[in-house]
C-alpha cells in the first residue's frame, strides 16, 4: 500500500494536541509545517524528518506573520493540503470577574487568529482545486460548565467562521472533492491553556 503524501500546516504545536498530532504526521511520513509562537518550542518535532518538516513561528494574532507562514509553507513544499487551526486558548473565570482585555484577547486568538489563518490558505487551496481545512473547537461550545463564562460566551457565539456554524454555506461554496472542512469538538484534554 502506497502513502499519498500530504501536506499539513498545524498551528499550536508547542504543547498538547498540536505537539502530539505534528510528531504523528511526521512519523507517518506526510510533511509539516509545524508552528508556535516561538519556533525554538517546536524544532525538536521536526528534527528527525530532513526536508519533511519545518518550524516556523506564528502568533495567530500577528496578519502579517500568519501571511508569512503561510507564504514560506507554499513556497518550501508547494502548497497546504491539510490547514489544522489547533492553535487556541481557554479562560477560567466567573463572568463578573472577567476583564475586557482578557476576553479581547480571547477573540483575538479563538475567532480573529482562526479567521486569519484560514483566509491565507485559502486562495492557494482554491487555485489546486483542494484542500482541507480543520479546526479544533471545544466540548464548551455543546455543554455549560461553571468558571468559564467568557470562553462559554465566545464557544456559542455563531460568527460565520466559528467552528460550530457555516456548514451549509461551506458545503454550497466549495464543491465536493475540491475543498473540504472539519469540526471536532474534543472532551476534556489535559493540557496546558496558555
């Protein structure tokens, strides 16, 4: 059985699930652009694989640096064909205790950083015709939980590019077996929410 080798360009791979899904598409033998705010975090994922990895750094909160990223992606292994949005961050607060800086910076990160991202890759899935596009939400976004009123916000928030909505526009824009998107809601993961 052959491999088709995909390309993947995973965002938030310092820790957790962005850590654990890079070295996993590494070892199956795709290729990867593995990202984190500080590219020396995430160096070691990549350094066993020659040319099929690179890491690069990325503040999704950064247009300019997540243009950049996207541009070295294409320009080293000729395009994306897997965008997983896994880069986020989670708020413990009770609503009245929350700033607005902090949930700014929410938005800025789980909504703006998300929108960003996908708005780069796409005109290069779209000129090949292919493409996919992943994205990490959260469990929140389906069920209540106490001391985390502002993400709770922000997870049921049905902005045009969250996770949880645009299905059907998606489907209507982009037909089958050209470009293709993915929404997972995880159960609790153990991992660090910075």
């Amino acid at each position: 059985m052959t491999h088709d080798q995909k390309i993947w360009f995973i965002t938030g791979c310092s820790t957790g699930f962005g850590r654990a899904l890079a070295e996993e598409v590494l070892a199956v033998g795709d290729r990867a652009v593995v990202t984190a705010r500080n590219a020396d975090q995430v160096k070691d994922i990549v350094a066993a694989h020659g040319d099929n990895g690179i890491a690069l750094a990325l503040d999704v909160t950064d247009p300019a640096q997540v243009r950049a990223a996207v541009t070295a992606a294409e320009d080293t292994f000729g395009g994306i064909d897997v965008l997983f949005n896994n880069a986020g961050i989670g708020y413990f607060a009770a609503v009245e205790e929350s700033t607005d800086e902090e949930i700014r910076r929410i938005f800025e990160i789980n909504v703006f950083g998300l929108s960003d991202v996908i708005r780069a890759a796409l005109p290069g899935m779209r000129k090949r015709r292919s493409g996919t596009i992943v994205k990490f939400s959260s469990i929140g976004g389906l069920r209540a939980f106490p001391a985390v009123g502002p993400a709770q916000r922000l997870r049921n928030t049905r902005l045009p590019i969250s996770p949880e909505s645009g299905a059907e526009s998606w489907s209507r824009r982009y037909p089958a077996r050209q470009l293709r998107r993915s929404d997972s809601p995880p159960t609790a993961l153990s991992h660090s929410c910075d």
